[in-house]
C-alpha cells in the first residue's frame, strides 16, 4: 500500500541563519516518521540574504527539498498561500522556519490525522515567554474576533501552525478572495478538528521579521475579513452621538433663555463655550474614527475588485 504524502509548508524571509537549522531538524523528523512520505515546500518571499541560495544547495543534500521563489517580497500570509498552491501531500503543515513551531509536534498531529480529524490545530499553552504588551494585545485580539465571527469559531492562540488534510486544503483554496488569512480561512471551512497544546520555546537563531506593524496588519485583515459588524458599531455610534447632541442643544436653548450665567456665577456655565469647543473636538474624533473603518472596508473592497494575485511566483525548483 502507498505511503500517505505529507508536505510541509515553510515560508522563509532573510532566514539564512536559520536555514541548515531548520532543514536538519526536519530531516531527523522524516527519518522519525517512515511511515510517511514527505516534502519539503520552502517559499523564498523575496529574501534579501543567501536564503534562496542556501536552499538551493541543500536540494542535492534534501531531496525532500522542493524550493518557490516568489517574484519579490509579499508578505508571510502570501508566502504560506503560495506553498499552499503547489503543495502535493494528503496532508499538509504550514510552519515557520525558527523552530518556535515545535516539528516534534509533526509526529502526534499525523497520530490524529490518522484518527479521522481533517484539522490538528498547535495551540500555545502559555503566552508567559512573551512581552507583556504581546500578551495583552493577543488576548484583546482573541476576544474581539471571538466577539466578531459569529458562527466561525476561530481557536485560540493558535497560528498557522496545523496540520489540514488534502480535502480542507481544496476547500480553502477554492475561496475566492485575494485578501487571504489562513488562520480565519481554516476554521470558516469547518470539518473534524483536534488539537494538540504545546509550550513555545525561544528562537535560537537569527531575528524575528514578526514586529508590532506585522501584528497590526494581521489583526486588520483578521477582523475585516472575518466580519463585517464593526460596520454596525458605527451606526450605534451615529445614533448615540444624535441623542447627545439633541440633548446637548436643548441644554444650551434652556440655558440661554433662563439666562443662567447671569442669575448663578458658576464658573462652569460661564466657560460653557469652552465645554462646546471640547465636545466638539470629542465628536469630531470619534467621527474620524467610524470613516477610518468604513476607509478600512473600503479600502479591502477596493484591493477585491482590483482582482491582482496575492503572489507571483517567478520559479519552481523541484529536487533532483
């Protein structure tokens, strides 16, 4: 009987220390494995280092090694959707190249692919190793698009790291739009999900390329492709902002005619013309905001339309 294919799906970025590191690692856990056939889908997302030249020479060492170069630099959700293209296996992991994605993990996700689940998600089971501000923004994150997907149930603390069966792969790819998460797009398509826990430890090698901007853009595109409730957050603002400003009109009509400020010296009503410029301001800004987020759907609905690839992949270089 054939063994199963399993691909792996690493998108690499300046990663040139991390290169031999990773490979290595993985070759051990293929040798681990031998009940699985396995590849190796490295996408080279227009690195700027020996990266794609490293990789290049390891084909004659991996021949599990198949390498994609990307035209230039777009980005790491493009670079996990490239390899998800060309990705041949009857299951597939995406994983990062800096080893903070435990491989021994590979071995008990097969155990429960094997068991019937089309999707083993690697959930981090503590955020402790993390900057303060990395797990207050996490969790905030989580619990807005908790809040924000409805019936799509987007796991917790979980990244791109998973495995997903042929069959989730084709359904996610069948999704029509350029703007791409895999972490929301997973879970949108549903189908039997396990999960495995694991601790993350420190990357050994290199630097992260994952700054607080790329974190920025994620929870972004996260929120405005998952959703579109904020839209009627800016309503309820609308509404609000009319009754308080009815209210604040009123106030002022009644004060004007009753003549306060001449009848009461308080210091309040006298600068009341101070509170209006401040109320203004406040009004102004939270306006500002509301057309910020409809800029945001806008702007999304206007990348759609354009219909341009979320990757251009200039080379395939299969081992020999």
């Amino acid at each position: 009987m054939a063994k199963k294919l399993v691909t792996i799906v690493v998108p690499m970025y300046n990663e040139e220390p991390m290169v031999p590191h990773f490979l290595a690692k993985i070759a051990e856990i293929i040798k681990e494995n031998v009940d699985y056939d396995f590849e190796v889908v490295a996408v080279n997302d227009g690195s700027r280092d020996k990266t794609l030249e490293l990789l290049y020479g390891f084909q004659k060492k991996y021949p599990f090694l198949r390498v994609v170069n990307l035209s230039r630099n777009f980005g790491h959700e493009a670079a996990v959707a490239a390899g998800l293209s060309v990705a041949k296996g009857d299951a597939i992991i995406p994983i990062d190249a800096d080893l903070q994605d435990p491989p021994e993990l590979i071995k008990p996700m097969l155990a429960l692919f094997e068991e019937g689940f089309e999707v083993v998600n690697a959930r981090r089971a503590s955020r402790k190793e993390d900057a303060w501000i990395k797990r207050y923004t996490a969790l905030k994150f989580y619990k807005v698009i908790d809040k924000l997907s409805g019936k799509v149930r987007i796991p917790q603390n979980v990244g791109h790291y998973r495995l997903i069966s042929r069959r989730v792969l084709d359904e996610v790819l069948k999704l029509p739009e350029s703007n791409r998460v895999f972490r929301v797009e997973v879970p949108y398509v549903g189908f039997k999900t396990a999960e495995v826990a694991f601790v993350r430890p420190k990357r050994e090698h290199g630097k992260t390329h994952y700054n607080m901007k790329s974190m920025i853009d994620l929870a972004i595109n996260a929120i405005t492709i998952t959703s579109t409730k904020p839209l009627n957050i800016v309503f309820k603002f609308a509404m609000w902002i009319g009754i308080f400003l009815g209210l604040s009109s009123v106030t002022q009509l009644v004060l004007f005619i009753l003549d306060v400020t001449n009848v009461l010296p308080i210091p309040f009503l006298n600068h009341g013309i101070w509170l209006v410029i401040n109320i203004s301001l406040l009004l102004t800004t939270v306006l500002l905001l509301c057309l910020s987020l409809l800029a945001i759907y806008l702007g999304k609905t206007f990348s759609e339309t354009q219909k341009r690839p979320f990757y251009v992949i200039e080379s395939i270089k299969e081992p020999k």
